[in-house]
C-alpha cells in the first residue's frame, strides 16, 4: 500500500469515527453537530483522494512507462487485427512490439532527466 493510499484510508477512517463518536454520546450542545459535520468532510477527502493530492505521484521512469504505454496501445491494435484475421497487419504489428520490447530494454533503469 503506497503512503496516499494509507492517507487516503486513514481521513476515511477517522471521519467515520468522528461521526460514531457523537451518536454515541448524544448532547444537547452544537458541538455533536459539529464533530459529525467534520468527520463527514474526512470521509469527503478521502473519497475525493485528497492525500493522493497532496502528495503528487512523481514519476521517476517516464521514457520507460510511456513505452510501455506505447506497447499496450500495440497489443490492442494487434487484438483488434487478429480478431479481423488480418495475417500482415499481425506480422507489421509483431515487427512493432519486438522494437518497442528493444526500447524498453534500452529504458529500464533509466530515470528521465529533469529540466
């Protein structure tokens, strides 16, 4: 599980506490009210990924993965083709991912330098 994840996880988690505390404890003050409307807005963070926002996902092998990318984009276009029963367009395709396999190879390991 990667950190946003769990951070995502977590603002759900503590939200739903938030509320169940409250209930539990009914009163005749505004704060119930209160705690239940800020546990509502955790379990709203973590729905709408806030953690996955704040700490941005940064992509340290990017050649790589728009390669692979690329690649994947081939084996649909190759379905799509042998569904068709389309021999050449099969064979150029193979050509294709055998090149792209050679790229890959050449890419891994590699991080992309940034400006």
């Amino acid at each position: 599980m990667s950190f946003r994840s769990a951070v995502d996880q977590l603002l759900t988690i503590v939200g739903v506490i938030l509320i169940v505390i409250p209930v539990a404890l009914y009163s005749e003050s505004w704060t119930p009210l209160i705690i239940v409307m800020t546990g509502i807005a955790m379990i709203g963070f973590g729905v709408w990924r806030l953690g996955t926002r704040m700490f941005s996902d940064r992509r340290t092998y990017v050649g790589l993965r728009s390669e692979v990318d690329h690649f994947i984009k081939l084996v649909r276009r190759l379905n799509t083709h042998a569904l068709d029963d389309e021999a050449k367009m099969v064979d150029e395709i193979r050509g294709q991912m055998k090149d792209s396999v050679d790229r890959m190879v050449s890419l891994a390991g590699r991080p992309t330098e940034t400006s």
